[in-house]
C-alpha cells in the first residue's frame, strides 16, 4: 500500500497549523500513553489539538508522524489495520486518525488490532461526542485513555482575545471564596461584566478566531452537519427521522428553557413517547441540547428531563433574528460551566439547579431572595454584579471553572 500521497497530505496539515493558541487539555493529556481518543462535538477543536501534538512530535522530536481523516473514500476499500501496517513498515511512530466515527461500526474493533498487533506504533483519534465509546465492539476500555473536550471556557475566550490570563478555580472556591477572588481579578482592570457578554455571543467555538464575520454561519453549519450527518449516522437513523430532530430541535430553540410535554411532542411529530425520549438523548449527546433531570444523578436517557436548555450560549444567537431572551442566556451560561466540569445538575424547585452540595438560583441584580429562604446552602447567582456578597455570587465568576 502506497501512503505518499496521504504523507504529502499530512505534513501540508501539519505546516499549517498553529501552535499559536493551545487549549488547557493539552497540558492534562498523558502522551506517552499509546492509544488516546478525544470525544467531543463537532467545532470544538478536536482535530486541531492533535495535529498540533504531533506538529511538535515532528518538527521538534523527529518522529514519523501521519494525520488522515476517516471520511476519506479511500476507506470505503482499505482497512485501517493495513494503513497502520504500512506506515509502521515505512518508519512510521505516530498515526493520528481523524473522525474514527466516519470509519464504521467495526472502527473499534480495528483500533485494537492495531494497538495489538504493531507495539511500536502511537495511535490517536477524535470521535464525536455522541459515541459511547465504552460501548463499542473493539474493547478500548482497558487500552484507551479518553478525554472529554468541550468548547471555549469564558476563561479560556478571554486568555485567547485579550491576553488576559485566570487560573481556573473550582466551585467551592467560587462559593466559599468568590468575594476575595472576584476583587483580585477587578483589582487587575479585568471587566468581567463587558466581556462575559461577548462570551455569550461568540466566545464558545474555537473557529471564531478563523474568521470572526463568518462565525455564525460556520455554526450553523455545524449544527446541518450533526442533524443531517452525524445523527442519521450513527444512530442508523431514517431521512424522516433525520427531520424530525431538526424539527424537535426548532420547536426547543424558540422556547428554551423548554419544560417539556412529552405526550404533546409524541402527537406534534407524529411519533411515540418512546422515540421523543431518544430524540432528546440524541440531540443531548451531539451537545445541541442540556437536559436536566428531576434528580441530581438522574438517568438522562430513561427520564422526562424537567427543563431543556441549548448547550451553550452561542446557539441561541446563531439563527438569522434571534432574540434570546436574557434570563435564558444566563441559566444556559451556568447550565454549560457546570456541566463541562463533571458537576452532576439536578431540577429543583426552589431555584434553578441543583448539585451535590449546594443549590443555585440564577437571575439579575434586582431579584428577591425570597425563594431561597431558610434553605442551607443555597446562592444567588446574580448576573451585573463585580463582587459578591452574602449568599451572592457573581455569574461571571462561573466562568473560570475550567
């Protein structure tokens, strides 16, 4: 097997490249490990931190390095056990493989043979967010260490726009600590308040840095590709049920945060409730939609969600005219900052989210505190506001989670 041409290929990704901008995942990925996988959703930077790893494994190791992206017709007749045959015969150290979910339903079973029959040879690989990777037919499990990578933090947005570097913190910090840190970070001329709204438009796709006027069209692009690719593909999925999820997902965006009727949704799209409920899991796990459920470790795919929310701040202004609506971009921006840090989120009735610990209510500056009343551990976050004080804290400050 000839791999010049896809070498060629490679090393032109590889020159272009930046080393510019490196997300904070890179520095807690082990590499020396041999078989790494990156999950996450389309537009998130999944590709680009791997072709940066092994850019830097090139130019400044040495070692043999081959970027190829799975959606390449080449493997509609080749397997990737004799590509990764024949670019460890060539010298080969490194095989990055991109998209691995456009390979096929044997993908994993292929990365074990490689991983086992060719020691020599360092295998990495994205996959979409919406694959189950313990699940699959190949058992990585034991072989893998996979990595969860999501878009931009407000923390990371503004370090990359701005130069403006924060340390993440962690959410006891934010509760037990959030007035003294707060006060550093505005003693240093940061203006959360300003930027934290240009988080909320733009700030949450990487590609935004590509080209800034054309972001929202790129994104919603993104969102085409999973309903109409991803989607249908691997959940092996009809055009008419295809269509329905976009329909599902439009009738979610024009309403969010959506309290849903599953009963009401089964009858509008022709359907059953059974079938709502995987729509929702489906359009959850390609990280378009955040369920929330009744419980803080309830099950999201064998329960009605209580509340529906988009999955980041910056869907909610991508369609032509949209006009979200302020107290929703701020539950989706805590929604989002909790739920990317591991936080398990439960419905509760006397505010807005419930964790392990402590329960939030999310709002402006003028609201009462009357909901929280006599509730132990239980904030106020409170967006328009610098520096906390009582059981208030600043929205702003849920943005250095990661």
């Amino acid at each position: 097997m000839d791999l010049t041409q896809f070498q060629k290929e490679s090393n032109i990704a590889l020159d272009q490249i930046t080393m510019k901008r490196i997300r904070p995942l890179y520095e807690k990925i082990h590499w020396p490990d041999r078989l790494i996988g990156i999950r996450g959703a389309r537009g998130v930077g999944k590709s680009t931190l791997l072709l940066q790893y092994g850019k830097k494994m090139r130019d400044e190791e040495e070692r043999k390095v081959l970027y190829v992206s799975l959606d390449e017709i080449f493997f509609k007749t080749h397997t990737l056990v004799d590509t990764g045959r024949a670019f460890k015969d060539a010298g080969g150290e490194i095989l990055i493989l991109d998209e691995v979910h456009r390979y096929g339903p044997d993908w994993s079973v292929e990365i074990k043979l490689l991983y086992d029959k060719f020691p020599s040879l360092k295998i990495l690989f994205t996959s979409s967010s919406i694959m189950e990777l313990y699940q699959a037919r190949g058992d990585l499990s034991r072989r893998s260490s996979i990595y969860d990578m999501y878009g931009l933090s407000y923390r990371e947005f503004i370090h990359w726009k701005y130069q403006l570097y924060i340390r993440p913190i962690s959410l006891d910090d934010i509760v037990k600590h959030g007035k003294e840190l707060a006060e550093d970070y505005i003693a240093e001329n940061h203006q959360p308040l300003t930027l934290l709204k240009e988080y909320w438009k733009v700030g949450y796709y990487p590609f935004y840095f590509e080209n800034e006027a054309q972001y929202y069209r790129r994104l919603r692009e993104v969102m085409s590709l999973i309903l109409e690719i991803d989607l249908p593909n691997y959940y092996n999925l009809t055009p008419l049920t295809g269509k329905k999820l976009a329909t599902l997902l439009s009738v979610i965006t024009e309403s969010v945060p959506f309290t849903p009727n599953i009963s009401k949704l089964a009858t509008f799209l022709e359907t059953n409730r059974e079938h709502v409920q995987n729509y929702l899991y489906y359009l959850h796990q390609a990280k378009l939609i955040g369920l929330l459920p009744r419980q803080v470790r309830g099950m999201i795919r064998t329960q009605k969600p209580e509340k529906i929310y988009l999955d980041n701040p910056n869907l909610m202004y991508a369609l032509p005219g949209a006009d979200p609506n302020l107290g929703t971009i701020r539950e989706t921006f805590v929604y989002n900052a909790l739920s990317t840090v591991d936080i398990d989120l439960g419905y509760t009735k006397q505010g807005d989210f419930q964790t392990d610990n402590y329960i939030f209510e999310v709002g402006g500056r003028n609201k009462t505190n009357k909901q929280l009343a006599g509730l132990p551990n239980a904030y106020r976050v409170v967006d328009d506001l610098e520096v906390g004080f009582g059981n208030r804290i600043p929205l702003w400050l849920f943005g250095l989670l990661r």
